[in-house]
C-alpha cells in the first residue's frame, strides 16, 4: 500500500505497468491530480476556512492560493451569500446594508452590496503532495483517489484513451462515493448501506 509521495508515484507507474515513469508522475501527474482533487473532491480531508475583515482588507478579496472551490461565503456568523453569474451580480447596487450575494471573477472574491464585517469563506482547497509534503491528509483518506487522478494523467500522457477512460470511470465513482458520504457525515445522517 502507498502512504507518501514517492510510494504513490511508484504505485502508479506500477499500475500502468511503466516504471520508466516514477520521475514523471512526481513531476508531473501527481501536480495535475493535486489540481483535480482540488476542483473535485468535497471532504473533510481538504476543507479551509479563511476570514476576510473588510476594516483590513477591502473587497474584491484574494483568494487563496490552494483555492480549489468553494463551499460557502458566510457574512458575520450567519448570512449566507449566495452565488450569482457576472451579469447578475452587477445589477445589485454597491452599497447595501447586508451583503446578498456573491461572484469569483479573475481568482477574487466579490460581493454586492459590500458591507464592512467578516466574510467567512469555507473552500475546498487544492491539496498539496509533492516532495517537501510528502503526506496529507486526503492521502491518507482517500488514497484510492489519488491514484486514480495520477492514472488518469498518466494515461493522457502515454495517449492510452481506454486505460484513461478506465481510470476516469473509476474515479468519477469513487469521488461521487466519497462526496456524499461526506455530505451525510456533515449532516449527522446515519450512512446508507450499498452507497
């Protein structure tokens, strides 16, 4: 079983039957799978929170850098900001008394009408496993997913489009598997049998 970087890499190039691509899958396929988890997966294992303080800092606000997607952008304690496509979003007025809703434009957050407080954003981040953090905890989770998201780079890389396919089909299952026992879980619901 794989527990680190390195032992993911020789996994990997060991499912595919090309050892010759250990090097590669640490330089190249485990980056891409770090992007892909971070933009699929919705766990635990990969969840942020940050706070913005509009006295400190004014909106539009960075995002972070391991942004991956977000899961909620809270005002104060308790005002949920709902997401609106560009064109909606500048049809609110700029000022307001409650912020209502909010858009992502060019890696920064916005927010209509912006009102001074705490933006609470909980995201699901990027995570990093690469030679100087050789563990993290969506490893350890969910190793079965991130070597399925290597296979799958890997595999475009060789131009295997039945092996990528077979990687893909097998990580679109587990990632929808994993997701919704995360959302149970957060929900406190007992789990389903045959998930």
């Amino acid at each position: 079983m794989f527990d680190d970087f390195n032992s993911l890499a020789e996994t990997a190039a060991d499912y595919a039957h090309r050892r010759d691509l250990v090097d590669r899958c640490k330089t190249l396929f485990i980056p891409l799978a770090n992007v892909r988890l971070g933009r699929d997966l919705e766990s635990a294992a990969n969840e942020a929170l940050v706070s913005f303080d509009t006295s400190a800092t004014p909106a539009p606000f960075d995002l972070p850098a391991d942004f991956g997607k977000i899961r909620s952008i809270v005002y104060g304690s308790k005002h949920a900001l709902v997401a609106r496509d560009e064109q909606t979003f500048y049809t609110l007025p700029q000022q307001g008394s409650n912020p209502l809703i909010y858009n992502i434009q060019d890696g920064k957050l916005r927010v209509r009408p912006t009102v001074a407080g705490t933006y609470n954003l909980d995201y699901f981040q990027v995570p990093t496993l690469d030679e100087a953090n050789p563990v993290n905890d969506v490893l350890l989770r969910h190793p079965q997913l991130y070597l399925y998201a290597v296979l799958i780079e890997l595999n475009v890389w060789v131009q295997d489009p039945e092996q990528r396919a077979n990687a893909l089909e097998f990580y679109n299952s587990e990632v929808k598997i994993t997701n919704r026992a995360e959302s149970r879980a957060r929900m406190n619901a007992p789990q389903a049998i045959g998930l």
